[in-house]
C-alpha cells in the first residue's frame, strides 16, 4: 500500500461533491425464519460492502497508533462492525463514501463489493475467496488522517457458510466443501456453490452479497434450507 497516484485536492474535491446531500444508511444484515425442524440453526444475513485493514493501514487512514472502535458484534464471536468508515475511490474518480470497516484487523487489506457497486465504481471484480486477489483491481482509500493506494484487493466475496465441527458432521462437509441454499417466499430459488468455511468457533451462517439478497427478496424468505 503506498499513497501518490492520484491529485489529494482533486480526491478531496470529489469526496466534498458526493457527500453534499447525501443521506448515507449503514450496512445491516437480513436474516431468515429458522431452519427445519431437527436440523441445526441457520441463520442467512447479506454482508452489505464493506472493507478489512491491516493495522498499518489503519493508522495511515485514522492516524498513528488508532484502533478500531466496535459499533455493532457480528453473529461470529469476535468480530464487529467498526465505528469506522472510509471513502473509497476507483478509477473513474467515482467514489463510495461512508464504506465500512470490519474489525479486528486483518492481514491484508480489502474492499468486498456486489457486482452492482463494481459496476457503478467502473470496476472489473473476481469472485474470491477473502484474502485471494489474484487478478483483482485495486483502488484507493480516505480516512480522516490520510490516504492509502490499492494495488489489487477488490473482490466480490463469494456466497459462503460459516459452520462448526458439529454442524459440519451434520451434514458431511468439510472446509472447502461446497453446498447449496434453498430459499423459500415469493423469489424462490437455489443458490448453488457456497464455499464450506469450517471454524472450531464457527457458528452455522450463509453469508450473502447485496444482490443476492435482493434477488431471492430474502427479508420476506418463508425459510431456508441448507443441504448438499
């Protein structure tokens, strides 16, 4: 990560522009009526854009020595939704401001979109796993304190399912399985392939982007079903 590239006035000029009249809504998760009877719980919630930072990131956003501010626990034990947001800007100088970081700290720094926000950014994404940005673009980011250059790291997080040992004996998988989710109400459908991401302290979630969730209307889902 290294800043320069592009005029700082000129980014500033565009952030000022975009955020006149804007009435910015924070990211939230959509979750779903329980799963069946006798199978374990299932909770299905759409991952709105959002960012992860290194700590080194961090502080050249937010100012030496800054540390994530917990706003809101994620389902997962641990993790959080930060106080924090950045700007983000891509190369048509077409920004996003108001983009969300989600703690703690990882060791590598990256912007997870829907293929809508790609497409208004003049973006190009690849499905990947977190952490893999192989042939992904990159962008900048603006904090209060300073600015920070993406080489690559732009991806479109693919639909996963966070699950324990337990509930991974369930239903016979294993990490980097694949499974599908039915979903019931009026946009039924079978979303095919989520990634398995097994975790000893994992509890069972699918994991959706924007569009994915607003293609099955998922916050008016009857119900949803796991299986392989």
């Amino acid at each position: 990560m290294s800043g320069g590239g592009l005029d700082r006035s000129r980014v500033e000029a565009l952030v000022r522009d975009a955020l006149r009249g804007l009435v910015g809504t924070k990211p939230t998760g959509v979750a779903t009526p329980a799963a069946p009877a006798g199978a374990p719980k299932l909770l299905v919630n759409v991952s709105a854009r959002h960012a992860h930072v290194t700590q080194e990131d961090l502080e050249r956003l937010f100012g030496p020595g800054h540390r994530l501010t917990p706003m809101k626990a994620l389902y997962q034990d641990g993790f959080f939704a930060a106080e924090e947001t950045v700007t983000m800007v891509g190369p048509r100088q077409r920004i996003i401001p108001g983009l969300r970081i989600l703690g703690p700290c990882r060791d590598h720094t990256q912007v997870e979109l829907a293929f809508t926000d790609a497409i208004m950014m003049g973006l190009d994404i690849p499905v990947r796993k977190s952490g893999d940005h192989r042939d992904s673009p990159g962008a900048y980011l603006i904090g209060p304190k300073g600015m920070i250059r993406m080489d690559r790291g732009v991806i479109r997080h693919e639909r996963h399912v966070h699950i324990g040992p337990a509930d991974a004996a369930y239903f016979g998988v294993k990490d980097g399985d694949r499974m599908n989710l039915r979903v019931r109400g009026d946009c039924p459908a079978v979303l095919e392939g989520l990634l398995v991401r097994l975790s000893p302290t994992s509890k069972l979630e699918v994991h959706l982007d924007t569009d994915e969730g607003n293609a099955v209307n998922l916050g008016r889902a009857t119900g949803t079903e796991l299986f392989v």
